[in-house]
C-alpha cells in the first residue's frame, strides 16, 4: 500500500517516481525501485532491512565490483540526493535507469558511473536515451517535501 501511494502521489504532483523513507527517516526505495546515489565514484544503496530484495538490485551490487565501481550498503540521508554526483534507479521491468533531474539539479544522466553499470548493450536496449526527467520524495504525514521543477 506504501508503495502504491508514493507512485500515485507522484504522480499527482508530476514526478515520475516517488521515493519513500523508512520510519526512521533514512532512503529506504522508490515505489517500485531499488534507489543507488553516486558520489565520487562509489555506488551508495539502502541496505537490506531497510529496502526489500531484488535480482536486478543484487545483480547491479554483485556486478559493480567487476568493473571498478565500489559500492558501499548503508543508511543514506535523504540529503544526500541533493549532492549526489549521480541518482540511478532500477527494478526488473526497467532494469537500469538515470535520473536526470532531482529537485531543481540537472544530473549528468547517464553519469559515468551509471552508464558503467549497464554497459553498452545494456543502455542500447533498456535506457533508450531516455532517463526519467523529475524525481520526487512523498510528501505524506509529515515528511518533508522534496520537489523538482
């Protein structure tokens, strides 16, 4: 249900993903979405207990390593979205995806890091081009609003 009234509440306001913090105030996903932030070239994640599973977000976790990103699982402030280098979401029907724009940031989309995660093939066939234009972090009993343009 959480999930459900982020998208829809995202929607409302004419985001394209709205993302949802754990009842302690830390990142926790996207509606639907595994949330990495990228900052000077190490990949950041919410960690298990604080997100659910998935096999794209395990792939992308496994995989990094292999092609010089370092990731790091921890508890990531909703601050930290502002001075990301990169934002990237992704869950299996979209596999890999930048964000392009976080409140009132244009991010480098794909950033360097981003784009390695899913390699040529991988961008051709799932990116398209195209990264999701606005982002935006619910606005629901008390948390506080993030809003991009």
């Amino acid at each position: 249900m959480n999930a459900y009234l982020a998208r829809k509440d995202a929607l409302n306001r004419g985001y394209h993903i709205g993302l949802m913090l754990g009842t302690d105030g830390f990142l926790a996903e996207g509606s639907i979405e595994s949330v990495f932030l990228v900052k000077n070239g190490d990949a950041y994640h919410p960690p298990l207990g604080r997100v659910l599973s998935s096999i794209t977000r395990m792939s992308i976790l496994q995989a990094a390593p292999s092609v010089g990103i370092p990731t790091l699982e921890r508890a990531v402030q909703p601050q930290e979205l502002f001075t990301a280098d990169e934002i990237f979401v992704s869950h299996t029907g979209i596999r890999i995806l930048p964000v392009a724009r976080f409140e009132d940031r244009t991010l480098n989309a794909p950033g360097p890091v981003t784009a390695k995660t899913y390699g040529p093939n991988e961008a051709n066939l799932q990116f398209l081009g195209r990264p999701f234009q606005r982002l935006v972090l619910p606005h629901v009993n008390g948390v506080i609003p993030v809003y991009g343009s």
